[in-house]
C-alpha cells in the first residue's frame, strides 16, 4: 500500500448539508484522499452559471469534520475554480465528482444541471470529472443500490482516465425492488421539458408564475440515457464542451452572408 | 407587400435597458413583428440557468412603448419559456435572437454565457434561434459595424431555417478603424479562462473573493471563432445541444463497468 492515494474533489449542486454528497464523499474516502467543496445552499437550476457581479464567500465547515471541507456561496462552477485555485492552490485533483444529486439529469437536464456543470467546468481545467444523479424526488432517497457502480465508474476513470473535453454524466433509476441491471454507456436522448407556469396572485394581488412542466420523451433510440433508465440500467453518457455542430458548418457554407 | 412579415422575439442576458439590445430590436423592426421578453437585470454569467425555486414575475416595460415588450425577474432561459409559453400563448415565433451582448461569447464563454442560453433554450423549443455578442468591454460601445451583418445572418435564418437542435454563436470584433472583413463559419475554439481569484477583506474582517481572470487561447487553428476574430471578421459557430461525445461511447465501451 506504499502507492499514492488519489486527491478527489467532492462538490456537489443540492449543498452541502444534502444526503446525495454525504453519500457520495463516504464512497470516494474507499478511493483517495478526498476534499469537499460544496455551495451552501441547493442550486439547483444553475446550469452553468457564474458568480461574476457579487463576491464569494468560502468557508470550512463544520459538515464533514473529518475532512478539509468547504462551504461556498457560489455556484457548483464557482466550487470548482475555487477549489482548484485556492483550497488545492492551483494543484489538481486526480478526479472530481459532482452528486450524487437528488433527481435525475439525463437528455436535456444536463444543460440545467448544476450537478453537471461542476463536472464540466472541471474538464475545462483538464480534469477527469464525473457528474452522479439519481432518479428519486422522495425527500429521503436511499442512495444504497448506487454504491457498487459509483466506486466501479470512478474507478475506471482514475484508471483509464477520459479524453480531454469530455466529462461523464452518470444517472441511477431510483430504487426498486429489482436490483439494477448493469450499466449502459448512452447517448443524451432528444427529450425535453413541456413547460407549464403555474400563475398565482400574490397577497398583493400582483401576478406571479412558476415554472413547472412535464418531461416528454419523444426520442424512439434505444440507444439513449432515457432508454437505459427505463430498463432499470445505470446510464452514462460522456459529454463534450465543444458544442460546435461540425455537420451543420458546412451546410452554411453555401449561405449568402 | 402581402407576405406574412415574420414573427421574432428579442432578449438579451445584459437586462432590458441594455443599449445591446435597443440596437438588435431597432434592426429587427427592418425584418419582422418585433416582441421583447428581456431580463429586468443584467443576468451577466448566468449560463443555462433557471429559474425553479423562486417564482417570476413578468411586467409590461415601458423601455420600448411602441412594442409588444415585458421584463421579467428570471434568467435568459426563463425568458424565452415564458415567452414562448405564456406572451405569445405556445405560438412560436419564427425567430429568437439574444442580445447584442456587452462582451464576447466565444470559444469556451458559450458555456457561461446567458445571451447564448437564450438560444439554446429557444433551439430546444425547435425554433431557430441567434445569439449575438459584440467584444467590446467600454461602457458606451459602438454596435453601428454590426448591423448589415446582424440583418443578413438573420435574414439567411429566416429564409433557410437551422437544422433542427442548433442555434447560432455569432461574434462581432469591436469596432475599429478598418471596416470588418466578412463572415467566417467557424468552429468553436478550445480557449478558456485563467481563474484569478481576487481575495480581499471586508469592514467587518471577513475574506471574500472576486472572480476575474484572463482569457488564455492555446488552440492554433485557423478554423476557429477566436482566429476569425483576430483577423476581423464576424465569426458564426452552429451550436448544438446534443452533448454526447459520441467519439468516446465507442472507447467506453471496452470499459469493465
């Protein structure tokens, strides 16, 4: 055992107080020497957002007394570039996982998901990252039937590492009576939200809305996150930054511009 | 004069009395019925972002009386929801265009950028859809160049559509004394931020920190978004929302999970 333990950023988009990180930082401590950066209060919705016009504030806390650990006032995204340029002093972590957060982020939710912007961000500083949710809305999920496959996963990944630019987006069936089935490496499924406002009026009689809506699935591939889900399968899709749509640049060639 | 004069909806992620957007919504008025759903502040940074644990509100503005126009306390992705959802009742307009942001969007900003999550959100909704960015940083920027650029790409998208899934990344140079060369369809570069956190002290003692850092592009090609606009020329990226590094699910595949 006289091999160097990996460093392992935990963070995570429900904060720091959330069941999902609690889970996922006792996973990796199997794995390496593990830091907790996680914002201090859920942000969920976030995509990829940044703090840029407020300050951020960072402090430890008292969540994982164990562990050097911190509690951020920013955005998942802003827990990785503080962690990585302050906490690590600009040494980087072997991997950093994101999670494991409480409700799904397959087909389209990644590009709302904090969860996964976190694991983003980290592949732009060219760090292998994976993004961990599960399909459960209860208020206290069991995360149990996950454990095999996140230390199976992270593992393969402190191993073989990922290409540079793309970070893996990972999401659990919730739990049921059967156990899960394996994993299923996906593509994003062409699923979206239909939204609804939900438009009420305020003790003041001023309107307001929330933003509600249903998630439809109208993508026939059995090649797909959603797919794998619905199978009870582990899925993991591997996600790029470069958004480029390579095909469509030489469609537009021919545009009169 | 009898054609249908098309439908276009105006945002931007700089806030509704931006001067940005008064530009983009003076060109527009040249190519269609022009409605404005636009942030009441600036959303600088705010990525994919959305709005599900607060509720919106929505108010008709008076920065554009002659218009159909609202504000709305949400991100730029809230706006183009409830635009298309609530404003304009689930009529889809035939165009949505965001901006003209104050600052660049190019290479790895896009990620971070609330002017081209606005466009994403509306390519989700399989409209077709522009952002527009202009780099220049002062307070009172020349958008003028622009223009004959800004009505020709979204006279091209009108007439020809974008594949279904993609919206366009358009970047303008600041103005300078040489006219701009023309359009390069480009892709996007793999260039990205140099954190530098700026840490200080506030009255009370208590650290905190400014995100800043500097924009480092270690890409060489001449294929790029930043290459073009190094040579002064408007850049246009295709964009698509499918994130799936399809490259890397064959790689995976041989992973023992």
């Amino acid at each position: 055992m006289s091999e160097k333990k990996p460093l392992i950023l935990v963070t995570n988009d429900d904060g720091i107080t959330s069941r999902g990180i609690a889970f996922l930082v006792d996973c990796m401590q199997e794995l390496g020497n593990v830091v907790v950066v996680a914002p201090n209060s859920p942000q969920s919705g976030m995509g990829h957002a940044i703090t840029i016009a407020n300050p951020l504030r960072l402090y430890p806390t008292t969540v994982f007394p164990e562990l050097p650990a911190y509690e951020c006032s920013g955005t998942p995204a802003d827990c990785v570039k503080l962690a990585k340029h302050h906490v690590l002093k600009d040494n980087a972590p072997d991997l950093v996982v994101s999670g494991i957060n409480h409700g799904s982020n397959s087909a389209i939710s990644i590009l709302y998901s904090g969860t996964m912007s976190a694991a983003i961000e980290a592949a732009i500083e060219g760090i292998p990252a994976i993004g961990f949710s599960l399909a459960d809305y209860t208020r206290e999920p069991d995360f149990s039937h996950t454990r095999e496959y996140v230390l199976s996963i992270a593992r393969n990944v402190l191993e073989k590492g990922i290409k540079k630019g793309v970070a893996l987006n990972v999401n659990f069936p919730a739990r049921s009576p059967e156990p899960l089935n394996g994993v299923k490496i996906c593509r994003q499924a062409d699923a979206k939200w239909q939204e609804i406002f939900d438009e009420r009026r305020d003790p003041n009689g001023r309107r307001y809305f929330w933003l509600a809506g249903e998630f439809v699935n109208n993508d026939p591939g059995k090649d797909t996150d959603e797919y794998a889900l619905s199978q009870n399968y582990v899925s993991v899709v591997p996600c790029q930054y470069d958004l480029t749509a390579y095909d469509t640049m030489a469609t537009m060639s021919e545009w009169n511009l």
